[in-house]
C-alpha cells in the first residue's frame, strides 16, 4: 500500500471501473449549478447519462455551470449520500498517516486549483509532519484522465514512495496531452459563452464540427487555452478524417494510447475511433460506453460533445497547430 493518496477532480472523467482499480486515487465530486433569478440548484453526482436533468433546466431558461468542489467541510458530520467536502477527505488520509496529493483540473478552466492550494497551505501548518501538495495538470476532461493514469502507472513502475518525486514528471508531461474536441449542436456552447450566437447559429446551420483543441498561447507563458482551431470542418465524417490524420502527425508513439469519449453520440465515437484505427493500425484506442464526457464537461459543450486525448509532441501551440492543420 502507497503512503500517499492522490486526490483529483470529478471532471477527470474516467470510467468508474478504471476508478475503483486505482486504490490510491480518489475523485472528488464537481457540482452542477443552475440558476434562473434568484433560483439556484446544486446538482451532485451527475453521471455522463444524467446530463438530462441538467439539459431540462437549460431548455427552461436557466443558466447552467460547474461549480468548485466542496472545498472547506461544515461543521456538521455529512449524512448518508450527502458528498464530502475536499478538507473532510484531505483530513480522513492524513490522520490515516498518508500525505495527500491533489491534481486539479486546469487553472485557467477552473478554480479549483486556486481553492485547493489555499486549503492546502493552512492544512500544511496544522499537519507539518505530512506532505500535502495541489498541483495544476493544466488538462481537462478525459486529458486530465489520462494524465492521472500516466501518473499511476509512473508511480508503480518507479515504486514511487514520496509524492515529491510525482511533481517533476506532472510538471513534464502535462503539456503532452492531446485534447482534441468538437460538438455538433452549438445552443450549450452558445449559452456557456464560449461561441457567440451569429456564429452558433450558423454552424448549426450548415452543419459544421468545429475542431478545436487545448493550446499552450503564443505567448509562452504556461497558459493553455481551449481554441477554435478551425471552425469550418463540414459533417463528421470530414471532421473524423481530420482528426485521424492529424493525430497521426503528432502522436509520439503510433503504438501508444488514444482515448476517444463522448456525451451521448456513440455512433460518432466509433467512427472517430474507426478512423483513427485506419490511420494508426497499432494504436491501443480506448472507447466505447465506458469512455463517456462528465455531465460537468457536457455543461459546456452538450451532449454531442467528443474528446479525443493521446500524447504527442512537446512544445505545441495554437500558431503551430493551426499551420499544421492547414496543410492537412
């Protein structure tokens, strides 16, 4: 057994089997908020499938959104099926003697990791004998999955007994995951804010798949954006056709791991995976029913959204990206 326990989002967006064979890791939950006036609900424990009780609000004139894990714990012991707050968690490991190691979904997404350091600084002054270390993964979604499963597999290889060592290998190899993603229907990226209406009504109109990605900018300060690569990929098919030949551009090991996930479109799904299997015949593609978009990642995107994560070549950016893209 580890002496440490790595905490991480409930927007990494795992399979809950792959999950539970991870003993060391432990996934927090990321409320759904909705809100119309004064209204406000807390949605908690969502899965992919239950995106519907999020979307019937949304079609109702509410606003929709992730909010910040439960950070600080209330006084109060939570009752059954209540979900626990990031400090309850932090403290149950840390009395067990296990120093604690948070990888928070990215910073310039989410708040999360800005909360957690926060907490994370207090409880290092109460507990000074533990380890107890929030990281940004400066990934997103099944990204951030597949980062928690290189992390995994890094720690068991190098028998991995101090979470300091972890730091340097995060900090290497978070800007090489790959997060390529598209949707279909534009009205929950029209209403997260992410795409304007005139060009959310159109490319609905004319049936666009927009390929985007999560770019380092070109200012080369660290921070990574999610980009509208190109925004005019017309129909699936073409779309499935790029993203084969683009990964198969700037994957680092044709034989590595590819993930392909998805809200609710599995046919989509598998003609990307389809695709992808052409184009890099001995590539290990992880998809399927399994490999599902959070209902947290679906807010911002809805339920057509697709998410195709592999590692590829370091530095990247959306300069780079775009030029490539063009030639393809």
């Amino acid at each position: 057994m580890k002496p440490f326990q790595i905490l991480t989002d409930g927007l990494c967006d795992l399979p809950d089997p792959l999950v539970a064979e991870y003993g060391i890791l432990t996934v927090v939950d990321t409320p759904i908020t909705v809100s119309k006036g004064e209204e406000s609900i807390v949605m908690h424990g969502l899965k992919p499938q239950d995106f519907g009780q999020v979307a019937y609000y949304v079609n109702r004139g509410y606003s929709a959104h992730t909010s910040c894990p439960c950070i600080y714990m209330a006084d109060d012991e939570p009752s059954e099926g209540e979900f626990e707050s990031v400090e309850r968690i932090t403290r149950r490991y840390l009395d067990q003697g296990k120093d604690v190691l948070y990888v928070a979904m990215s910073g310039s997404l989410s708040s999360a990791y800005s909360h957690v350091s926060s907490l994370y600084r207090e409880l290092s002054e109460e507990y000074p004998d533990r380890k107890i270390i929030c990281i940004d993964s400066q990934c997103m979604s099944t990204g951030l999955g597949m980062l928690i499963m290189d992390i995994i597999s890094y720690c068991d290889e190098k028998s991995i007994t101090d979470i300091r060592d972890i730091l340097p290998f995060i900090e290497a190899n978070r800007g090489g995951i790959a997060h390529l993603f598209s949707w279909s229907e534009f009205s929950f990226v029209r209403k997260s804010g992410r795409v304007p209406l005139l060009p959310a009504f159109l490319g609905g109109a004319l049936h666009f798949q927009p390929f985007c990605s999560n770019e380092y900018d070109d200012k080369h300060d660290g921070t990574r954006l999610l980009m509208p690569v190109k925004s005019t990929v017309r129909g699936k098919e073409k779309y499935a056709r790029l993203v084969a030949a683009f990964t198969r551009e700037t994957i680092i090991d044709p034989a590595g791991t590819i993930i392909v996930a998805h809200g609710d479109v599995q046919e989509f799904a598998d003609t990307i995976a389809a695709r992808l299997a052409k184009a890099l015949p001995d590539a290990h593609i992880l998809y399927g029913p399994q490999w599902r978009v959070s209902a947290g990642i679906q807010v911002h995107g809805g339920p057509t959204s697709v998410h195709i994560n592999y590692h590829r070549a370091q530095p990247n950016s959306f300069t780079s990206t775009c030029e490539l893209v063009k030639k393809l």
